[in-house]
C-alpha cells in the first residue's frame, strides 16, 4: 500500500513538473555567425550612395528606413510607427516610434530623419535615391517624434519610396564616419571590412523588435559563381544570395540544401547610349528591338528562371501590358537599318561584367541574334571594377542590370523620365509625353486612372525604345537545410532577425 502511495506522489510530481515545464515561455536559443556567400565587393558602406545589390542586403541589416516593404511588396510601419497624409496626398506626417537607439546608443529622433532625407537631397552627396526625393519641397521637424514632408505634387506612393535601403536612417551626429564605420538602427552592426574578403556583423542587442538570434552575419566575398556553389555544398558557407540560375537545378538534388525561388522585377537589358551613334538613331534602336528575341533569351540566359517583360513591370503584376506582344520581325528590322544608312550594319564593341554569368550569356546571345541584321557585336568581358569605372554609364555599348522595386513609379521613373537619375547614367532617353505620363502617375489617385497610364507608357518605349530590356529574373537563394527562419524576398533583400542555424 506505501508502495503505491510513493507512485501516485512520484507521478503527481512528475506531471506537476511537466506542467511547469509546458508553461514556461519557449525561447530559441541564440547563436553563431551565419556565413553569406556574395559576389561582389561593395563600393559604398553609405547607404545613401549604395548602387549594388550586395550593399542593398547589407545596408537592410544595418540601416531601417521609416517604413518597410514586407514579403507581399505591402509597404509597413518600420521606424515610422505609423503615417497619415492630406487629402491632396501633398503632406504627409510620420511619427517615430519611440526608444529606439542608433548602434552608438543615442535615441532615434526627428532631426536625424530630417538630417538623412536632406542629405540625400544634395546633388553633391551623388545618391541615386536623389531623384525620387525631388518631390519633397520642404522637411518640418514637428517635435521630437513627428516629421512633416511638404511636397511639390501629390504623390500617393511617397511611404514606399522611405522604404528604399538608399533611405536607411543615419545618426545625424556620425554622418562624417558613414563610409568606415557606419551606424545605423538595425539587427545588426558594422564590425569590420576587407574588399575583396569579407564584411563582419555583430548582433544588436538592443535591437527595436529584439536581438535576432544569430551572434552575428559574416558576408563573403567570393567572385566566381562555381566558387561559390561549391562553397556553399561542401559547409564553407552557410548561405548563397543570389544563386546562380544555372546551378539552381544542381542544387535542389543536393539533400543538405534547401533552394527557394521568388519572382521579382529585377531586371538585365542590353544597353544603347542613346546619345552615341549608332544609336541616336531611334531606327537602329527600334531594328534592334525587333530582332532580339526576348522568349528565347528567358530560355538561353535565365534557365527558364524568369519571366519576358517589356519594361522592369514584372508580368505578375497588375499593370503590365499583356497586350503587347514579344515576336520579331527580321525584314522589317533589315529595312529599318537601311533606312537609318546602315544596309550592310555595323560593327561595335560590347562590355559585359565577367562576373555577372546572366549579363555574360546576354551579350553572348544578342550577338548571335544580330548577326542576321549584319551587325558583328565584339564581346569584351571585363572585371566588376573596370567594368565600373569603363563600362557603365560610359560606354556605347553593354549589358547591365537593376534590382527588385516594389511600385510602378519606382520601376519606370528613375529609368525612363528625362531627369531619372538612372536613365541620365544610363540610356538617356527623352520622351515629352512619357515624361508626362510619368509625372500624372505620382498624382493620380485612382488605381485604374494609374493602370491605364502605366499601360500607355509601356506602349511608348516599346514602339520608341531606349534600349532593350530583356526579362524579371527569378531571385533564389540556397542555404543548409539546418538554417531556419530565412525566406527568399521579392526584394532580394536577405532578412536574418529570426533565423537561427
């Protein structure tokens, strides 16, 4: 009888202890660095003056704008606890969470706000997100957590443009040691830099949302793609950005990686300088257009792992122009190069970035499929760097690309209006009535008022194009199966506060 009377106390301890232990919080234990494979060096640690999407990644994990794009491309409250606007959508008021600290440990507040956006404004500081801030007339600071934008025009897609990695909020008081050692509100900070080897992070403990898991991220620099692939299969690495679309297939056989793959409207064109013969000549332009295949370049460049499009609008979304079709027309492409002089063709030289395996097969495939219009297109591959400094927004001649965007405005105006920032280092393309267009977009309030715009304009470049603007690649990243909590972005952003390996 004691015997079972010591049982039934031993069980109801047990379960009282069980109890306990169900009750208690379940937190994932924190823990190691997580190592990134990326391909290229970044230039710029200001995030102001980012150009690469290495430095897109990396200024997401060290910088917050005041708002966020999430995974379904919603823009959301970051620093900005929330928002409202004006009736004529012409004022648009943020206000600051409270509490959150910079990595130095100073409070987040209105006047480092109004300090980064300012900034950005000032041509001298050579940002690219300069051009979508030229809507902004004047910065109010209100109080110590509100700040008032006043803009030139209504600009019903003003909250997503805060949420550019270009717009990462800096301390106001650090803003000379951005380029060696920046600081930001971010999930982590900057440790160390060595170009051509590996940029270290450390967790933020004192991160808004709370301290993300990992100790800390180290990025890779590995140029070659092989280098990489390999890195990540035999364990060196713990993540591929990026992966290449050509091993994409490799590696879903491989049972200690995972591989996941998102559209987006990240795109590669093939490059005209509209201001250099041959192709200030919208004739030559336009033969060219008609004969480069775009549906077998998605096939020959991309594995399939994209989509043809006719402007950086993805297919997926709701204003692209379905409408307008994808075949080529050789005859008509041969009699409008006669026309513009050139019956025979021509020769010209076009770079390509050696360590970019997309933009390489690209030029490698128009070539070939110009040869039917006499053009002989001379490949010359170059490293990133010369590429750089040589190549874009120089040469006559190439193939490049840009990253995901999440709004119809920020996909075409930087590009196509003739104060775009990107398109006066690029095509320099000019078009009154796309520059029209474009500027009636921002103030327009409905959504099909907006659609049709965005219709009318793909149909513009298509029929007068500045260059050619091949597919939306797929963005996929390949990591060990013991990685949790990280998922691929449409943004191609790599967000690491809840992952854990």
């Amino acid at each position: 009888m004691k015997s079972m009377i010591l049982v039934r106390k031993c069980v109801l301890r047990f379960a009282v202890l069980l109890s306990l232990f169900l009750a208690m919080p379940f937190t994932v234990q924190a823990g190691g660095v997580l190592t990134v494979a990326v391909g290229t060096n970044l230039n710029n640690l200001d995030p102001a003056k980012a150009k690469l999407a290495e430095e897109s990644i990396y200024g997401f994990m060290v910088f917050n704008g005041l708002t966020m794009i999430d995974s379904d491309l919603i823009t959301k409250p970051d620093l900005a606890e929330r928002w409202e606007s004006s009736d004529d959508l012409k004022i648009w008021t943020f206000y600051l969470r409270k509490g959150v600290k910079f990595h130095h440990g100073r409070e987040l507040n209105a006047e480092d706000v109004a300090a980064t956006i300012e900034r950005i404004l000032v041509k001298e500081t050579g940002s690219k997100a300069r051009v979508d801030f030229l809507v902004v007339d004047e910065i109010q600071v209100l109080d110590k957590y509100r700040i008032q934008f006043k803009l030139n025009s209504p600009y019903a897609d003003f909250p997503e443009i805060l949420a550019h990695r270009r717009a990462g909020i800096v301390p106001s008081d650090r803003i000379d040691t951005l380029t060696t050692a920046p600081i930001g509100t971010g999930p982590f900070k900057f440790k160390s830099y060595t170009p051509g080897d590996q940029l270290e992070l450390v967790k933020n403990a004192d991160y808004f949302e709370g301290a993300p898991h990992l100790d800390g991220v180290t990025m890779r620099i590995l140029p070659e793609s092989s280098v990489r692939v390999a890195a990540l299969e035999s364990g060196e690495v713990d993540v591929l950005w990026r992966a290449p679309v050509e091993a994409a297939d490799l590696l879903k056989e491989n049972p200690n990686v995972v591989v996941e793959s998102v559209p987006t409207s990240t795109w590669d064109a093939i490059i005209m300088n509209n201001n250099n013969p041959p192709f200030d000549n919208l004739k030559v332009r336009q033969a060219i257009h008609l004969t480069i295949d775009k549906e077998q370049l998605a096939k020959i460049v991309l594995f399939g792992k994209g989509t043809t499009t006719h402007t950086p609008i993805p297919p997926s979304h709701p204003f692209f122009n379905s409408s307008i079709g994808f075949k080529t027309d050789i005859d008509k492409a041969k009699k409008l190069l006669a026309e513009a002089g050139y019956p025979n063709g021509f020769e010209i030289e076009m770079f390509v970035p050696g360590n970019k395996p997309t933009r390489v097969r690209l030029g490698v495939a128009a070539r070939e499929m110009l040869k039917p219009l006499g053009i002989d297109v001379q490949i010359k591959r170059v490293t990133w760097d010369k590429f750089v400094s040589e190549a874009e927004g120089k040469a006559t001649f190439y193939t490049s690309g840009f990253s995901a965007r999440s709004t119809p405005d920020t996909m075409l105006y930087p590009w196509y209006h003739s104060n775009g920032s990107w398109n006066n280092g690029l095509w320099h393309y000019k078009d009154s009535r796309v520059d029209e267009l474009l500027d009636l977009a921002r103030e327009t309030l409905s959504m099909d008022d907006r659609k049709k715009i965005y219709m009318d304009i793909q149909e513009i470049v298509v029929k007068d194009p500045p260059s050619i603007i091949s597919y939306n690649l797929n963005h996929i990243d390949a990591y060990q199966k013991d990685i949790k909590g990280l998922h691929s972005h449409p943004m191609m952003w790599l967000d690491l506060r809840k992952v854990t390996k």
